[in-house]
C-alpha cells in the first residue's frame, strides 16, 4: 500500500472541495453576475458570455475603468457573485446565432450595409 493510500484511509482525512469547481457548476450562459477584483473595491456587474476550464468569459454591463460597456473580461469564478433578484432565462439558440454572427462581423470589420451590397 502506498504512503498516498494510507493518508486517505486515516480517519481524519477529508477530500479538499474546490470553490471554483461549485461556483462553475451553478453558473449558466446569459446569468447577471458580478465582479470585482477580490479585495473589496469596485464592483461591476457582468453577463456570463462562455465558461471556461480555468476562467468565465463575462461581458460587462457598465463602464469599468478605461473599459467601456460591453467589453469582455476574463474572471475567475472565485471573484464572481450571482446577482439576486436578477431571473435567469437562457438565450434562445436564434439569440445564440445572432450574437455569433456579430462577434464575427465584428472580428472582420464588416457592416450590415457592406452584407446588404454584396445580396445586391
């Protein structure tokens, strides 16, 4: 038997449960959340956008220091709070595609009245 065995067999060994792993779990694309930056100062309120292993993808809902509103931050489910009150109804799969699109016109810096003229 290993040393690693034995420790967990001892009677006051208990499994360390990861904070981060909860808050992910209860956390779902379009949710109201807020963040700050662990220390207890300014507090801005976001939507979860992606879930990531390490990180949630969020998109703030007003101005954060030099960031405007809409930018997207990468933070850690440790730092995020849900926010109360705030009813959760996940985007529909049209709202999901069209948001797709955006990011990519975006990415590409192409217009709808550039989209409008090459349909002719």
């Amino acid at each position: 038997m290993s040393k690693i065995t034995d420790i967990r067999n001892h009677s006051g060994y208990t499994p360390s449960v990861n904070p981060n792993a909860e808050m992910r779990a209860k956390l779902r694309v379009g949710m109201s959340v807020s963040f700050n930056n662990g220390n207890g100062g300014e507090t801005t309120d976001a939507v979860v956008v992606k879930i990531n292993k390490k990180n949630i993808k969020v998109r703030t809902v007003q101005a954060r220091r030099n960031a405007p509103a809409g930018a997207m931050w990468n933070v850690s489910p440790s730092l995020l709070t849900i926010r109360e009150g705030a009813d959760f109804q996940p985007p529909s799969e049209r709202e999901v595609l069209i948001q797709r699109i955006a990011a990519q016109m975006t990415k590409h810096d192409i217009s709808l009245a550039d989209i409008e003229k090459a349909w002719g």
